[in-house]
C-alpha cells in the first residue's frame, strides 16, 4: 500500500486556506496538516482529520515540526494592510519558508500571488511578485508552483464584499477614473481547483501560471453583478477622485476598514491581466467559470448562510489577531450586569447570544450602536458593517462587527475582543452560570485620554448594556428548544 501524500497548508485559517483544508479533506490519500498561529481558530470537527502545528514562518523551530516529511507545501500567507514594514516581512517570511522546506526536502512548494508586472505594480502587489520570486529562487533545490490570481469572486473575499455592497446600497455610483482599469476575475472555486490539482500535476522545473477567467474593467464587473443581482445601477467615472477619496468611499459603504481599502484601490489603479498560457496548457481541465456565474455562487452562499470562510478570518493580520486574547484579566475599569435565568436552559441562552449582532442587529437601542459604528468607520476602523460570516453560528476568530470571537465555550461562554478605535482594549464577555447571565464590559485605559473616554460613554452603557443583557434573556426564552 503507498503511502499517503503528505501536505503542509500554511495560512489554513485565512480566506483560501480554509477552503483549501475542507477540499483536501475531501482525500483519504492525502494526509493534512496544518501551521495555524492559533490551534483553537481551527474548527473542533477538523482538529480529529489534521495534524495541527501552532506557530508561524518566523519561528524557525515551529517550521521545521511542520515541515518534517512534507512532500507538497502550500504558502498561502500575504500581508495584505499589515502595517508599514510588510514588505520586509513578506520578504523574511518567503526566504524562511522555502529555505526550510530545502531543508525538510519538501518536494514542491504552491504559491497563490497575484497578477501583475512589476512596472505598475502597487506595492502589495509588488510585495507578492517579489514573494514569488524568493520562494521560486532555487529551482535546483526546490520545485516551485506559482499561480497568479487576480480580483476573487467568492462569498467573503473582500473584493466581491465590495462589489456586493456597494451595488446593494447605492443605485447611482460616481466613481473614479480607475474603474476602467481591466483585470480578469477569478472564482474561488476555480483558484481552489487550480491548487488541487497542483498536487498531481506533472511538470518539471518551476511553474509560473497566470489564472483567470474573461478580461473585464471594475466597472464592466459592477453593472455585470448588477445585472445578475436583477438591479439597475448607473456609474459615472470621474477624474476627480484621488485614491484617499476613493478609499473613504469604500468603507462608508463596505466593510472593508480604511488600511485594506486603500490597499486595494492602490491595487485596481493598474492592470492585472493573464502574462501566460500555463494554466490551459498544464491544466487543461480547468474550465474557469463566467464572471456571471461566479457572481451568483456567491450570492447563494450568502442567501443560505453558508459563508466557509472570509477576508478577516487570517490571524497574520494585525486587525484578525486574537492570539493570546481569550482572557481581560484583572481590567481597571469595568461594567458588569446580572440578569438572572428565571429557569431558562443554559443552551438557549448561549444560542440567543451566538445571534447577536449583523443583520440582527444588538437587540436595544440600535441606534446607539449605529452611531457608534459610523464614528469608528470615520476613524479608520471596522464600524458594524463588517457585520459576521453566518448569522447564527460563531467560530474562534470570527468578525462579529466591530468585535472579535476571542473566545467560546459551548453553553457557558462568549468573549468578544473590541475591534474598533479605541484608547486602550476592551472585551464584551458573556458567562452563563447555571442561575444567571453575567455580563461584563472589561477595559483596559491607556492612559488620562482611556479613563476619560471610559467615563464619558457610562452614560450610554447604562442604556446599551443592561438592555442588552435583558433583551438576550427575552430572546433565549423565545428560542424552541432543539429536541434531542
């Protein structure tokens, strides 16, 4: 009996890597593992199916547990909005990496990148080609499979949010002049199927292969998922609109926060067209799918609330971290309520709380929270419109507006760490015991400006919290009891 193909995912809790992980799942003759920063971001029903290693490609000890028998290894792991020194990480990362897969004789090393040339690339574009180029710089040593997307068309990837969104809420749109920039969008199922059969593949030497479906500008992709979303939009391109513009644009009325906006409006500014033939000529049967159809796959994931993944679920990124997150500590300052159970099943009170938030809104005083939404928007952070992958499921690590899920205990506990502009940190945190809801705001001031902040917004939360913790006692004793 063969032994089974051993392959290491890199970024397995990100947009791609996730999905990735299910797929290959999917394979009894693959054997999966995993390098996470975090093992509890990793579902409990996966952790029986991988090896989980927890660390990252800047600790040399971590990479070489996860790199131990390896034959195809997957770097899924960009810096997308990850502060000002990401190129020089991304750089330190991709030479770690493939010099410790050399060193683990790792067979083949799969890079997603993205398209571009060099001569008008952005710079987190220019950041990928160059992580390319590393992880391919030993051909003799190391076999190196490089693909090249462009814009993804998949629920939850921050490109397709933004076109969603964006055609959602606005029926007029004055956009600027980039909109006619061309690129070739992508379906996430193709760039996932690209990857697959990069383990099988038959080719010698390094790859590099350019993935994509039809050629098409920004704007041709707006009025065509428009038109699948069955609505009417007009775009009037302007040349007025400088990216700092466009970017404000696009996170008053997307999720998306103001670092990664900018990024990828930079990112749409220049062409991102298909260089090559590798992908027809190596994998032939791979048919990429019509713009159109990618559009609407997304739309029914949305629609039936089976979002697998999305663009803020990586923890490589400093606004998705919840590393270490998971307990306040002894908080100077903070807001507790007590809301007794009257009776009510522990499970249903869990439930109520796992709904909070999104589409459902905070359940009292919404408008509070809506105001407070547009000012961190305003301010560069989240706001509420990130809203939440499933409406009323959670997972490690989820965005949950403008929190993350920093912690869960089934039936007992959901800890929530604050995600907007704040002066210090602060965690929401739920506890069910067995007679009473605790519910307590912990905060921990950064200096005379955390303290005064804190007191000026007591007010509100005599509003906000103690409704809030009434109002999930109501809606858990509303919940039908799931029989067993």
């Amino acid at each position: 009996m063969n032994a089974p193909c051993r392959i290491l995912i890199t970024g397995a809790t990100g947009y791609i890597g996730r999905r990735l992980k299910d797929r290959l799942l999917k394979h009894p003759e693959l054997a999966i593992r995993i390098l996470v920063r975090n093992k509890r971001k990793v579902s409990p029903e996966v952790l029986p199916k991988v090896e989980v290693v927890e660390g990252d490609t800047f600790n040399p000890e971590a990479l070489r547990e996860a790199l131990a028998g390896i034959d195809i290894a997957f770097y899924l792991i960009h810096s997308m909005g990850a502060g000002k020194d990401f190129e020089e990480r991304d750089r330190l990362s991709a030479v770690n990496f493939r010099d410790a897969c050399i060193g683990a004789g790792v067979k083949r090393l799969v890079y997603l990148g993205g398209l571009g040339v060099k001569e008008t690339a952005s710079r987190h574009l220019l950041s990928r080609i160059e992580t390319g180029e590393i992880l391919s710089a030993k051909p003799e040593s190391l076999q190196t499979i490089w693909f090249r997307a462009g814009i993804i068309i998949g629920a939850g990837s921050a490109s397709f949010e933004i076109i969603y969104n964006l055609i959602q809420k606005l029926p007029l749109m004055v956009t600027p002049k980039w909109v006619k920039t061309k690129t070739q969008p992508v379906a996430v199922d193709d760039v996932l199927a690209y990857l697959e059969a990069a383990i099988t593949v038959t080719v010698s030497g390094n790859l590099v292969v350019d993935i994509g479906g039809e050629a098409m500008s920004f704007q041709d992709m707006m009025l065509r998922a428009a038109q699948v979303m069955g609505l009417r939009r007009l775009l009037l391109p302007v040349p007025v609109l400088s990216p700092r513009l466009s970017s404000f644009w696009l996170i008053l009325f997307t999720p998306i926060p103001y670092r990664m906006a900018a990024a990828l409006v930079e990112g749409l500014r220049s062409e991102t067209i298909i260089q090559n033939n590798h992908a027809s000529r190596h994998f032939p049967g791979i048919e990429p799918k019509r713009y159109e159809s990618s559009v609407q796959a997304a739309i029914s994931e949305l629609e039936q609330d089976l979002v697998i993944s999305r663009w803020c679920d990586s923890s490589t990124e400093p606004f998705c971290d919840i590393l270490h997150q998971d307990d306040p500590g002894t908080p100077i300052l903070r807001d507790q309520r007590v809301i007794p159970l009257h009776g009510l099943d522990p499970a249903l009170v869990y439930s109520a709380i796992k709904g909070i938030g999104g589409s459902d809104g905070w359940l009292a005083y919404n408008v509070l929270w809506q105001i407070r939404g547009f000012l961190d928007k305003l301010t560069g952070g989240h706001g509420l419109n990130r809203g939440r992958r499933q409406q009323k499921e959670l997972r490690m690590g989820d965005a949950l507006d403008f929190w993350k899920v920093a912690d869960l205990k089934e039936n007992k506990r959901v800890l929530l760490l604050a995600q907007m502009k704040l002066p210090g940190k602060a965690w929401l945190e739920f506890d069910i015991q067995e007679d009473r809801l605790v519910q307590t705001a912990h905060f921990h001031p950064r200096g005379l400006l955390g303290r005064l902040y804190w007191y000026s917004v007591l007010p509100f939360h005599e509003l906000v919290f103690k409704n809030l913790a009434e109002k999930i006692i109501t809606r858990a004793s509303s919940i039908t009891p799931t029989k067993k």
